[in-house]
C-alpha cells in the first residue's frame, strides 16, 4: 500500500475578516466560508493545521523593492489623498485599493506560504495548503489586479533554497503574469499558466508565444484559451502539457495556483469546469508524488470558491469519495450543486491542436533538466522547533482547526 500523504494546512482565523469595499468583487469572506466547510467536513482531521504567521516587511522585500513595501505598510484610506502621486505610482485604483487593514491582510497571506514553503524545505510534510495565498498579479513595485504582494514569487523563492527546481502551474481563469515576469530568465522555475486570452481580457498577457527569455527560454510555458472550456477539453490540453514538463524539467517541488474563477458561474471569468473538473486537475497533479505547494487565488463567486477549495482539500486529504454532497448543517446547500448555467465553448478543435502541438514541441527542447550550482541555504524567517516531532516523524502530532 503506498504510503499515505503528509498534509500541512495553514489558515488564520483572521484573515477572512477584510474588506476591499463593498462593491469589489474579492472577497476574503469567503476563506472563512471555506474553513468553516473544511472544519465541519472533519478534513482538518486528516491534516496537521497551523496557524499562518504573519510575514514582515523584511520578509516581504525578499521580492519586492523597499519603497514599495513601505508604502504598502504605512498608507491608509485616511491618507491616500494626501500621497496620490504614490498611489499612482503604484498601481492603486479601483481594481487594488487602498482599504482598511490592507498590509495585516497581505501579511497573513504571505506569512502562511512563506511558512508552508519552509515546511515542505525541512520534509515535514508532502502536501503543503495555503487557500488565502496564490495573489499571482503583483509586481516587484506595483499592485495589479486584486493583488498587492506576490505571495506565490516569495513563496518559490523559498522553495528554491533547498529545490533545483520548481515548477509552477496556475488554473486561475487570469494569466499568472506577475509570477512568469519575476522568473522569466531563469532556468530553475518554469512557468506554466493555463488562462483566458484575446478580446482585452486582464491581464492582456500570456501568448503561447511568450516562451520566456535568456536561460529561461522556453521555461514559460503559456495555454492561451477562449470563453466557455469545459473540463473534458481542458483536460486535454492540461494532462499531457503537465506530463510533458514534469518528463523533461524534472521539479524538484511544485507550486500550484487554484485560483477557482476558471469555475462556470465565476461573476468574472467565463470558463465552463466544474467543481470536479477542477480537482482532477489537482488530482493529478498530486499523483505525480513530488513534494506539492497548493494556494488559491481568483473567484468571484464567493460560495462556488469555498465549495470548489473545501472539495480539493478533501482530494489532497484523500477523503473526497467519502464526503457527502449535502454540507452539514445545511441542507440547502450543495457541495458540488447542479448547474443550469451554459456557455458555448469557443475553442475548435483545430485551435486546440495547434496550441498542444506547439507547447508541447517548446517542452522537447528541454531535453535535460538544467544544472544548478549550489550556494549556502539563507536561513529560515521562522522557527520550525516546533514542528518537528522527534517521536514521530511521520505522524505529525498537531491535528486540530486553528482557533
């Protein structure tokens, strides 16, 4: 029998408590919504949970430049007037606003995949979960889309320090640009994005033909996709483009983005999957058996987002054959609901031939995983005493809901 997954799940019971604005369409309430699906499931059982710690600034100029963090931690909605100039320079607009409590929310999303990340570094774990990170649109200096620090880019950087290589795969319905740009020249991650493209769709990035450049050519790997694919079509696209790399680059740990608004029903994208859809691309992803950095990301339809992370939680966990659909406690409400919603797939077979064949030709030219010469390991940002379980290695002893 093979042995079973070692899963760590971080969540602060914080972090589900801010709000963009009233008419912003990202919802951190819905992580909340998630936990409490995950709590009432009993998958917390199945996992040693933690609480996220918050990342600090320091932590957060691993990637970002110093004016920028700094700005970030100090402006307020009451002094945003007075520092326009700043709030242009860096982005801040209806999409990213300044709202109350802004850096304690990027702090607690960070702080959880920085610390994920040095688990999976020490081998406390196989499977490492952080719902409230995957923010893939941030730059060095600027906010972009919902998003104000690149968790995911600071979160690689980590895993690098002990990993040749890392591969990183984004489900989101947005192209993962902020994270192909922070790696586009190098040959340790390769980039892979499976997004909505053409018509001015955000982030208007993300051509099959942006392949990366310098010693990264051919390590971004980009899936442009049209309105309404449904899962048999994406997955004939995602399952042998993911094989192929896994063949030729050889990761050392992956890193996957689950952003849930490639959901059909997603108030901002227009994607056909399914909640089962959507796991099996986990699901597959998980059975490759190469130590596995999971985060979130998009989704706009706050119930379909903790619905979908709930049941992948429950895919990573190995009990998603067991969970009933009816929620506890709620007989109303659906895990996986039946859908009435419909929108015509616009993706011809002979489109999607074409991006197969020339993905999957720019992934034959990698015909040896790249060398990497070794330099010392920074030291960690937090402290792992506690993790570690001398009696038991392999039986972490935390097995309870964060409070």
């Amino acid at each position: 029998m093979p042995k079973k997954n070692r899963i760590a799940y971080y969540f602060h019971p914080d972090v589900g408590h801010f709000d963009y604005g009233k008419c912003h369409p990202m919802k951190p309430e819905r992580l909340a919504a998630l936990h409490s699906l995950v709590t009432n499931y009993g998958l917390h059982e199945h996992m040693t949970c933690i609480e996220s710690p918050r990342a600090s600034a320091v932590d957060i100029t691993r990637f970002h430049s110093p004016e920028y963090v700094q700005f970030l931690e100090h402006i307020t909605p009451e002094t945003a007037d007075q520092h326009r100039d700043l709030t242009r320079r860096f982005n801040m607009d209806d999409d990213s606003p300044v709202f109350p409590g802004m850096f304690s929310f990027c702090s607690l999303y960070t702080g959880g995949t920085i610390a994920a990340a040095e688990r999976l570094n020490h081998q406390l774990c196989d499977i490492a979960i952080n719902w409230s990170g995957g923010l893939h649109h941030a730059k060095k200096d600027a906010a972009s889309g919902f998003c104000y620090v690149n968790d995911i880019v600071i979160g690689i950087m980590e895993l690098l320090k002990r990993h040749e290589r890392v591969l990183y795969i984004d489900i989101d319905v947005h192209h993962g640009d902020g994270v192909q740009e922070a790696f586009s020249k190098s040959d340790r991650v390769m980039t892979m994005s499976f997004h909505r493209y053409g018509d001015l769709f955000f982030p208007l990035t993300g051509s099959m033909y942006d392949v990366g450049r310098g010693d990264g050519r051919f390590y971004s790997v980009n899936v442009p996709l049209k309105p309404g694919i449904s899962d048999e079509t994406y997955h004939s696209l995602f399952k042998p483009i993911v094989k192929k790399a896994v063949e030729t680059f050889d990761p050392k740990a992956i890193v996957m983005q689950c952003g849930a608004d490639s959901l059909l029903g997603d108030l901002l994208g227009n994607f056909s999957l399914t909640i089962d859809g959507h796991a099996e691309c986990i699901r597959y992803v998980k059975n490759f058996g190469i130590p596995m950095l999971v985060l979130g990301g998009g989704g706009y339809t706050p119930k379909n987002v903790s619905r979908c992370w709930a049941f992948e939680t429950a895919v990573l966990v190995e009990k998603d054959q067991e969970i009933p659909n009816i929620i506890p406690e709620d007989i109303d409400y659906d895990l996986k609901p039946a859908s009435t919603l419909s929108i015509a797939d616009e993706n011809p077979t002979e489109y999607l031939s074409a991006i197969r064949s020339f993905v999957l030709s720019n992934l034959h030219m990698i015909r040896s995983p790249p060398s990497m010469q070794m330099t010392p390991i920074v030291d960690d940002y937090y402290d792992h005493e506690d993790m570690q379980n001398d009696d038991e290695p392999d039986e972490p002893k935390e097995s309870r809901p964060p409070v």
